[in-house]
C-alpha cells in the first residue's frame, strides 16, 4: 500500500510540474506587457479623476473611477503574486 501512495503522490508531483511551469512561462513572458497595461491605467485613472474633480464636471462618479484605477494597480499586484506562487 505504501508503493502505491509513494507512486500516486509521484504521478501528481509531475502533472503539477507539467501544468505550473507552461502557465508560469506563459505569465512570465506577459508580465512586461500586463504591468505596464495595468500600472498605465492606474495612473491614466486616477489623473483624470482628479483633473475632472479638479474642474468640478458635474455628475461625474468620483469614487466609482477612482476605485477602478485602483483595482487596476491590485491587480497588478495580484498578477505578480500569481507569479511567485507558481514559481515556489
């Protein structure tokens, strides 16, 4: 029973291995072109919500604007986390 859980526990160790690393070289190769995407729209967000704040535009969502720039940089953040799961 022990070579069977030793095998089983072996199998799964490879087809881990066969499925983190193509997705890890995949995120890798992206990982310029994500974190400039992202960490751009942050910034691009969060400047022109204050411009338009600045200027007074009425009926314009503030908080609504402000906080999707923001969960453009956590995602970011997140993506590298990701990344440094997959590479542990």
């Amino acid at each position: 029973m022990t070579s069977l859980d030793s095998y089983a526990r072996l199998c799964a160790r490879i087809l881990w291995h066969g499925v983190r690393l193509p997705t890890l070289l995949f995120l890798v190769l992206l990982e310029p072109i994500v974190t400039f995407v992202l960490w751009g729209l942050a910034l691009l967000g969060v400047l022109t919500t204050l411009f338009y704040r600045a200027i007074g535009m009425p009926h314009f969502p503030f908080w609504t604007m402000l906080g999707i720039s923001l969960l453009s940089a956590a995602a970011s953040v997140v993506y590298q986390g990701l990344i440094r799961l997959l590479e542990a």
